[in-house]
C-alpha cells in the first residue's frame, strides 16, 4: 500500500472512528462509514491539511470513496 | 393549568459526575474548588476554578465518555456533553425511554446555556486568523450555538415535542425550568427536559469575568476559601462547570405509569432590573418582585417557606442585596414561621455555574425536601450583616423541608425565582 494510502486511511479511522477494517479502497464515506454530508466535508479539509494541497469544490464533491480520495491526492499532491 | 412534577434528575458538577455524589459531597461541606492548571493562568487575575472532576466514573468521576462518542464529542464544546450527561442521567431516573410516535411528540427539551461555546469560538478565531476562513471546521457553528444542546439530547433520544433554548445568563437554569413547567401546564408537551449547561473554564472567560470585577481573586493560592457567600472577606464568584437537567412531567401523566415523584413545580416568578448590565438593583427590587411573583402563583405563605437556596455568588454587591430583598419578603408574612427560614448558597461548594446553577440548585432544591436537609453556606466565617435568617453556616442541618424557594439573577438584570412542594 502507498504511503498516500496509509495517510488517508489513518485520517478517515481518525474523523469517522470507524474500525481500520472497513476502511476500504472501495468504501463510500456515507454509505459504508456513517459519515453525514458535514463529516465529508471535514475530512476533505483534513486532507488539504495533511497533504499541503487545495482541493477545490467541485472537485471534492467527486470525493465519495477512499479509493476517490488516494487517486486524487496521488495525482495532485507533492 | 396543569400540575407539574419533577420525575427524574441528572447533573454533572464539580462535585462529581452525578446526582448522588453530588448531593452526598455538598451536605459533608466539601468544596469543588481548586488552582486552574488545565492551561496558562499565570497572568489572570483569577487562578482558581470549579472543575469537573474526570475520569472513567468510578469514585464519582465524570466520565464524558459513558454519554456521547468520543468521535461525536470532538465536533462539540464541552457544554452539550455536560447536556448530554445530565439529560441521559435524568431520563434513567425517571424511567422515561419514549419509543411510540405519541410519546415521543409529547416529549420536548429546553436546555440553555449562559455562554455557550465561548471556548470552541475563541478557538476558531485563532483559526482563521492563523490560517483562514477555508480552515475552519464544518462543525464550529453547529457545535457551538446554545440551542445545540437541546438539540443534540433530542436527537440522541428521539424527544420530538417542543425543542427551545434559554439564554438569560445566570438565570439560565432556572428560567428554563420555569418555562418548560408552563409548557407542560399549558399542555404543549406532557414531559419536559429542563434546564441548564455550561463550560466556561477557559482563559477567554476567566479573562473577560474578571474583567467585568466578577470574580474573586484574593484567594489564587486558598481556591477553597475563595467563594464565601455573605463572608465579609468575599471579593466575587468562583467560577463553576457543569450541567443540570431534570424531568418535568404533568401529574396525572406520571401517577399514570407509575413515576418517582420528587416534587411539584408549584411557583415560577420572572422580573428585570432595568438598571445595569452587570450591577443588580441597589434597592433589590427586582430580586423582591421575583420572588413575590413566584410567591403568589404558588398561592403560598411566604411563612411557609422552610428553605430558600440563595442566589448568593460571593460577590459584594450581590449577596447582601438578595438577603434584605428575602427579609422583605418573609416580611411579608401573614404567619410567623415557627423556626427561621433557612437560606444557603450551595455556590460556596460548587462555585458559580452561571446558566447550569439554577438547574443545579433546583435539584439541591429537590433533594432538600427528599431527604429533609438543607446543604451549608461554607466559609461563612464573618457574616457582613446580621440577619434573623438562618445562613447554615459550614454544616447541613436536618429541619423540615416542605416548600423551597430557588433564586437565580443574571447579568442584564434577569431574575427568576422558582417553588417547589413536597407532593403528597
């Protein structure tokens, strides 16, 4: 696993308190993880944080599984 | 109207992370006060506080933990977690886990706060001034706004009747309980949960009270001396954390299922001041009318009265003010009561909870009548005046505890004075 993918992963267990588990490359934030429209929000901004990156609006709306988040911080971040 | 009784009750204080521990801690006279070493206090004026105790529950610690996800306390000022705490402790008590559609709209919450999530706001604005708007947190409003509370304990147990919040600084607690009585006697809702929350131990709030001359601060390195209501040494408040939340519920409603009854809310009195934003009245007419008020519609004596538990913060002004509006009050009396009115300020343990004290005094309220006792004025070494009442100096006395009067005033010149009654 990439060291973009652990990162994430590590952030999503963090916000959602989900168990590491289910933190799949396929889970979507609110089916799947039990987060509400404000948590995605949260952890889009722990991502820009954590990965010194800007991650526009519309972009984050098409931000809905794990796996969404680790392709769009592979290809955007560092 | 309607009658209306308390079925169940719930706090988180300084003296413990319950209701019981509380009240036990209060009548053996000990005092929740101590040196601020959450954070930097070296350049306050004021160094002490009345801090929750934490920890996993046992030994009467608070245990945030046992009422609200920690994931979910991340997102909120410590305030609605008190809320929380208090309103599941209430609802157990007084068995009521409302799960029919009926049930649950009859079922409201009205839970206030003084300041709310002062704490949460301060850190925020270090936020954006550090790092700009696009830092901060989707949940910084939702988490700090005074109403979450209520909103948040209807949430967590499905109480879909009426959702309101009071905001009327140290009268907090106190007014929402009135209020929510009315609604219930009203028939707005059958059950209620009323009353008060508050986490105002930050350097913001000790900064900014002190600076309004509120708090005490000649006693930094004696935190336990420091609150001592009608002491002639008293230099202002000590202030307190917490919440407290009690089950309102109509009569009939709670004979019906068969309910623990505390007591019947049977008086509720509001007055202003219209004099000064922080200085109560020098004539104590606005405390006087309160109480009156809440004196007629209990359609009592004010003789009969056996305990009045004091707003009594410890400050100068205040605490002589509230005595000779109470000695005009039981002035009034047609009867002559047999023994003196008991009047203490449980402020001198718990210090000043601001919009939680009210709640929590109407539970030492509560549990006076419950167990016939009245909980001590503590630190009364010198009295500034002398008054025929009797101040429970250092130690909780047993007398009879029928009828109890609870007075809360606030900044603004907010008063709000509530009667409770033995049932049965």
């Amino acid at each position: 696993m990439s060291d973009i993918a652990e990162r994430v992963k590590k952030i999503v267990v963090e916000h959602l308190g989900v168990e590491p588990e289910k933190v799949t490359e396929g889970a979507n934030f609110i089916d799947d993880l039990g987060a509400d429209s404000l948590d995605t929000v949260e952890l889009v901004m722990a991502f820009e944080e954590e990965f010194n990156v800007e991650i526009p609006d519309d972009a984050a709306e098409t931000i809905q599984t794990v796996g969404d988040a680790i392709k769009f911080l592979e290809k955007n971040s560092g | 109207m309607r009658r209306v009784v308390v079925t169940g009750l719930g706090m988180v204080t300084p003296l413990g992370g319950g209701v019981e521990v509380t009240w036990r801690r209060l009548v053996a006279g000990q005092s929740g006060a101590s040196k601020v070493t959450a954070f930097d206090v070296s350049d306050l004026a004021c160094r002490i506080a009345c801090s929750i105790p934490l920890g996993d529950g046992s030994d009467g610690t608070y245990d945030p933990d046992a009422w609200m996800e920690p994931k979910e306390q991340r997102k909120v000022d410590p305030f609605i977690v008190y809320a929380m705490a208090a309103a599941g402790q209430a609802l157990d008590d007084a068995g009521w886990h409302p799960t029919a559609y009926e049930d649950q709209i009859a079922t409201g919450v009205m839970i206030g706060s003084g300041i709310g999530g002062i704490g949460g706001i301060y850190d925020a604005s270090v936020t954006l001034y550090e790092k700009g708007p696009r830092r901060i947190s989707p949940f910084f409003i939702p988490g700090r706004i005074i109403n979450l509370a209520s909103g948040q304990v209807s949430i967590a147990h499905g109480l879909k009747g009426p959702n309101h919040a009071v905001v009327t600084a140290c009268s907090t607690g106190a007014h929402a309980i009135g209020d929510a009585a009315r609604l219930v006697a009203l028939g707005d809702a059958d059950v209620m949960l009323a009353g008060g929350a508050e986490s105002p131990i930050n350097r913001l709030s000790l900064g900014g009270f002190a600076a309004c001359r509120a708090l005490s601060t000649g006693f930094n390195d004696e935190p336990t001396r420091a609150s001592r209501p009608y002491d002639k040494d008293r230099d202002g408040f000590v202030m307190g954390e917490g919440a407290g939340v009690v089950v309102l519920e109509e009569y009939e409603h709670a004979v019906a299922r068969g309910a623990k009854i505390y007591a019947e809310v049977v008086g509720y009195g509001l007055s202003g001041d219209a004099y000064h934003i922080t200085s109560p009245s020098p004539d104590g007419d606005g405390a006087y009318r309160s109480m009156k008020a809440a004196v007629k519609r209990a359609g009592i004596d004010p003789g009969e009265i056996d305990y009045i538990n004091a707003h009594g913060t410890s400050t100068p002004l205040g605490d002589e003010l509230e005595l000779k509006a109470v000695e005009r009050l039981i002035g009034d009396a047609a009867k002559t009561p047999a023994t003196p009115v008991a009047m203490s300020s449980t402020k001198s343990a718990t210090g000043h909870l601001l919009g939680a004290a009210g709640a929590i005094e109407a539970i030492f309220s509560i549990l006076a009548i419950r167990d016939q006792v009245v909980p001590p004025t503590l630190n009364l070494d010198n009295p500034s005046v002398e008054t025929a009442l009797n101040l429970v100096p250092f130690e909780a006395q047993r007398r009879k505890v029928d009828i109890v009067l609870s007075n809360s005033f606030g900044f603004g010149g907010t008063n709000a004075s509530l009667i409770l009654r033995r049932v049965g």
